[in-house]
C-alpha cells in the first residue's frame, strides 16, 4: 500500500460520520452541483446516470432493486469522497472496479451497503476466510432501503456507518473460539491447533451435530462443562426429531448422537471433540476440507482473530453486519 492510500484511507475512517452525512444530503437532492461531474466520468459513455435527474429534481430514486441500490450508493460515496475529503492539491480520479474482486482498486477498499437485514453475498475463496478476514478493508453503509423501499418515491438514507480492517471482515463468534484456545493448543501441539481452525473453518452450524461439536469446543479446556453437554445432547436429539416429524422433515441420524457420545471413551477428552470435529469435516467437506496451508497457518497462528460479523455458507458467503450495528455495538462505536 502506498503512504498516499494509507493516508486517505486513514482520512476516510475519521471522517466516516461527515461522509455519512453528506451522503444523506445528496440523496436527498441537495449539492448536487458540486458532484455532477464525477457522476458524469463514472457513468457509462461519460455521462450521468439514468437515476441523477429524479434525485435531482425530487430528491428521490427510480425504484430499484437492493444490487443497483448499492451500485448508486458506491458511487455517490465516491464522488462525496473526491468533492470532500480528498485535498485539492492531492485530488484524484477513483475508479469502481467491482469485478476486479474490490470495488475501489486505487484504494484497495471495499464498500458494503446493506440494508436492516443486514446481509450481502461476497464471493467464497477459501473457507479461512471467515478466521482470517478479507485481503482488503471495507465501508459498511447501513441504509433504510427495505422500509424506504415500501411508501414510493424512494427516498432513501444511509442510516448508519462503519470503517472495518481487513481482519475484522471474518466471523466475531467463530474467531473468539479460536482466541481463546490458540495459545494453550499450540503449546502442546500444532497439529490439535490446525484441527481446530479447520474444523472452525468449515462448520455448518445449521447441521445439528456440527452445531453440537461447536458447542463442546467452546469448552475445550473444561472436561466436566464437555461431559455436562454430551449428556445433555441425548434430550435434544429427541426433541429436534419429534420437531422435524412435525414438519416432515427428515430427522437426525441417530449415529451423530452416537458418535457425540463416543467422544466420552477417549483420554484427554479434549482430543474426543478434536477427532469428532476433525471427522465432521471430512464427512461433510470430503477432500475440500483441507488443512490450512503455509501461508494460512502463519497468519492464524500469529493474526489478531478480531472478526467483527457473521460469516455463514452458500453458494457464496453470506456476510451479516448484524452484530456490527447492534445498539451494544453501537454504543462502543460512539466513545
């Protein structure tokens, strides 16, 4: 990164709530003026854009849908950015690139606008990703676009703002587990710690045993707490299948509650839930579910683990910005 992106992107963070506002402004259709020419070189053929003339004249959007909806909001923002924030004898020409897997490439800076369902779809590389983070950092615009959306014109507004490092796009809940018992695995052996991470890599949590095996690792270092789970496990698997014959669901294998209980025979008990975990993955994953490679494990063995969303399975990732604009959230952000 050069000390100009490093600069600007440190300029950006601090004035996040300033960008936020004058945002909102333009949506609302005042100062357009000032950024009607950044428009017109973003816009195809070097013009403005089909949705500058009702924002213009009403303050309001076409009706869109969410994709393009975050389409007009990345480039408002990067207009706001050049007309606002960016120093006049430093001024440059930034370019949306979304294809070229970040959407500001002279910035090396994504920008994610999600609405009060607070999720958006990336592209799925490596399933480390979720322990890791992103190669780049990323804006998150939080706008009303699901409410504004129902009572036409549109009128939208970006309701809340958040500047996260590359570190921090990974799942909170997933990298606490893996903080908490990295430095005691790797003191004994590496290889339980890349069990581990791989088995926090790949977990489905919506799949009822590796739900369960998520819970006993979150226990790893409390033997009573592991067999209090297990025991407990027996009165659930009854309960979620009686649920799902409801539903016409099919129900759970009874030999994932066997196998849960299996991990009781083995001393240290820990090394049970390793091995249950280490063969969730393989049953699921097959030969997908790899180990962390050289590169991956350097950076988990010695990164922050500081994720701050949820981060869940599909076809691509599904990120949730959920747990970043919670009120708790929020209240840390404002000190």
């Amino acid at each position: 990164m050069s000390p100009m992106q490093a600069n600007l992107k440190k300029l950006l963070e601090e004035r996040l709530e300033d960008i936020r506002q004058r945002l909102n402004a333009v949506l609302r259709g005042e100062d357009l003026t000032k950024i009607q020419a950044v428009l017109s070189r973003l816009g195809r053929g070097g013009r403005l854009p089909y949705w500058f003339e009702p924002l213009a004249q009403h303050g309001s959007l076409p009706n869109l849908d969410g994709k393009t909806i975050g389409s007009v909001v990345e480039m408002l923002f990067v207009a706001v950015i050049e007309t606002h924030v960016i120093p006049e004898d430093g001024r440059i020409q930034l370019k949306i690139n979304p294809a070229r897997g970040v959407d500001l490439p002279d910035l090396q800076l994504g920008v994610k606008s999600p609405s009060k369902n607070f999720c958006t779809s990336e592209p799925f590389y490596s399933a480390y990703e979720r322990l890791l983070g992103s190669d780049y950092d990323v804006v998150v615009l939080l706008t009303d676009y699901q409410a504004a959306k129902k009572t036409p014109p549109l009128k939208l507004q970006v309701t809340d703002a958040r500047y996260l490092r590359c570190t921090q796009i990974a799942d909170k809940n997933i990298c606490s587990i893996a903080r908490r018992h990295r430095g005691w695995l790797m003191d004994g052996n590496e290889a339980n710690a890349k069990r581990l991470f791989k088995f926090l890599a790949y977990v489905n949590q919506s799949d009822w045993l590796g739900k369960k095996i998520v819970d006993l690792v979150k226990a790893l270092d409390d033997e009573k707490k592991i067999r209090s789970l297990i025991e407990r496990a027996g009165a659930d698997f009854y309960k979620v299948n009686k649920s799902r014959e409801k539903r016409c669901i099919d129900p759970v294998a009874e030999v994932d509650l066997l196998l849960l209980q299996k991990i009781m025979e083995v001393s240290p008990i820990y090394i049970g839930v390793l091995q249950a975990a280490d063969d969730w993955v393989m049953n699921n994953w097959k030969e997908m579910g790899r180990a962390p490679n050289d590169n991956e494990w350097k950076r988990l063995s010695t990164g922050p683990l500081n994720g701050e969303i949820g981060m869940s399975f599909a076809l691509q990732w599904r990120y949730n910005f959920g747990q970043l604009f919670s009120k708790k959230a929020s209240k840390r952000g404002a000190k």
